[in-house]
C-alpha cells in the first residue's frame, strides 16, 4: 500500500517505521524543520525500544509541498490544534480516492479532516501504543514488539474493503487492530482514558506505573470517569466500555502495560509544546455545557495544565 505519514512525531514515525517494515511503501511529510532536516541528513532515524537496542532505519521525508504522489492513505498524526494548518498544506496530494486515517489522541482531529476530505473517507480510531519522541529523527518504541493494540473506525458508514485492508496491514506490523462500527464511542472512550493518565501525569511529573502506585489512584480515575460518562450519557454515545472497565482499564495500563511511560502531554509539557489538553479534558467539560450539565473535576485539571504551561516561563528565571 502507498501511504503517506503526516506528522514524522513519535506517533507517526512508529506507524509509519511499523508499516515500512510490513512492506509498505512509507513516506514522510513533517512541517516541523529541525525534524525533516536531521531524517534528510541521515537518510533516516534511529529507533531505540524501550531505551535499547538502538537502530537505524531508512526512511524518505519532506515537506509537504515537496510530496506530489498520489497516496492511498494518509495517516494524520500532528497535534490537535495544527491539524486544519497541516491539512491545508497536505490538501495537494490527498487524491479523490486517498483515505485519510487519524489517531489522534483528543476529539476534533477527524471533524477537521472533515474539512477536507468527505466523512466516508476519513478513519478515526485509537491506539494503545506508547511511543516518545527523544529529538529530531529520534524515537523510541515503548513496550516489547507486538504490545499494545489500536482500534479503528469510519467516521461514516460501513466498515468497508478499505478499512479491512488497512486493517491486514496494521496486523503484519503486529499493531493488533480491531474494526469498530462506532465512531463516537471509540474515540471517546480513548479521550476520557486520557483525560486520566496523560493529565494526572503530566500535572505530577510523573510515569503512569508512578500514578497507578498512589493509594487513590483508583478512587481519583473513577471520580473523573464518572464525571465525563454523566456528559457522554446526555449526548447518547454508546460507549465501548463501561465506567467500570474503564478504571480497570486505566488501573491495568497504567500498572502492568506502560508503567515506565511518561504520556504525550507530559512530553509536550516538558518539551515547552503546548498540551493538547483542551482537546481531551476541555471536550468533556464542553460536552458538559452542551447539555447544561458541570464537569467541574475536568474544569479544574484544564485550568491547572495551563497554570502549569504559563509557569514554564519562570524556570528560565
């Protein structure tokens, strides 16, 4: 399969590497300079697991105005809020057959696709997948290979030919996907998964098997899932697990898959970038006001990882 990957982050440089090795045809497109210009250098980047066993792999990147093929999927993975810049940017090569499949980690990143591309062409999805990203042309894959799982969607309609065989693709590079039929309910459930560990972390400089590890971890991801399910039951989002499974769920990651893991907003929080938190806690409390209901625990831990974000600037003091 011809795919392009938009976004050579720590995210996009694991598909992207995972599917190369598959045997697909992978390019990049990054809009991140230091970046592309360090993968152009070296002809590649050099990926370690879980801290070891570093190797170099070879991959082809440019900018997005470099890029005139014509792909048949384009994977999205950029931050929330450059998605629309970064499309528009992309919208040259993305063909009238060219699906587009995201696995962002917040709500918005498919309904800004949608923009671009029609809804039946777009993927959404998630994935349980620990990656980070240790500087330009860098990454490392955590978890031994073959962990971790994804799950993917239409945004509308049917599962169809092309989903599945994404899907078979996905499978060769051992990422486990599963075809959803739900489009809401799968990527809610992953965003208040992420309204827990990555803000919780990221607020507490802290690794998730560091969080599991306090005695009311639990009580705490309980209080914020039932705070966002009482938002999602007023929308009427099926979701794919129940309040309860997903503490466990939270509780299960974070103590036995990724313990070691520092999540993305805690490597946008320590990197100066700016967190994708209004698109996973502030979607809850949006949601909330939506239906004239309150997510004050939500509220409150958006407001604090932007107090945290404006108190970066007095480090350098």
């Amino acid at each position: 399969m011809k795919i392009v990957v938009i976004g050579a982050g720590a995210m996009g440089l694991r598909y992207g590497v995972l599917l190369q090795e598959a045997g697909n045809d992978v390019h990049f497109v990054d809009t991140w300079e230091p970046n592309v210009e360090a993968i152009k250098k070296n002809g590649g980047v050099h990926v370690w697991r879980d801290g070891k066993d570093e190797r170099f792999v070879d991959v082809s990147i440019s900018y997005p105005e470099e890029y005139h093929e014509a792909p048949e999927l384009a994977i999205v993975f950029v931050k929330d809020m450059h998605t629309v810049e970064t499309m528009e940017r992309c919208k040259p090569f993305i063909g009238e057959n060219t699906y587009v499949m995201t696995n962002q980690n917040g709500f918005g990143g498919a309904e800004y696709i949608a923009q671009f591309v029609p809804r039946t062409r777009i993927i959404a999805g998630t994935a349980m997948i620990a990656t980070v990203l240790k500087g330009p042309g860098k990454v490392d894959f955590i978890g031994k290979r073959g962990g971790g799982h994804a799950h993917i969607v239409r945004v509308e309609g049917e599962p169809n030919d092309f989903i599945y065989k994404v899907a078979d693709e996905m499978e060769k590079a051992l990422m486990h996907p599963t075809v959803q039929k739900d489009y809401m309910g799968t990527v809610w459930t992953k965003l208040v998964f992420n309204s827990v560990v990555n803000t919780l972390c990221t607020l507490m400089n802290i690794k998730m098997g560091q969080f599991a590890a306090y005695k009311n971890a639990k009580e705490m991801a309980r209080k914020l899932i039932d705070e966002a399910y009482t938002a999602i039951d007023a929308e009427g989002i099926k979701m794919e697990e129940t309040k309860d499974a997903l503490v466990d769920q939270v509780m299960y990651v974070s103590e036995v898959g990724n313990p070691r893991h520092y999540p993305s907003m805690h490597q946008d929080m320590s990197t100066n970038r700016p967190t994708e938190v209004d698109y996973i806690n502030g979607a809850i409390v949006r949601l909330a006001e939506k239906h004239g209901l309150q997510a004050p625990y939500h509220a409150m831990l958006v407001d604090l990882v932007h107090l945290k974000e404006e108190s970066r600037k007095y480090n350098e003091e």
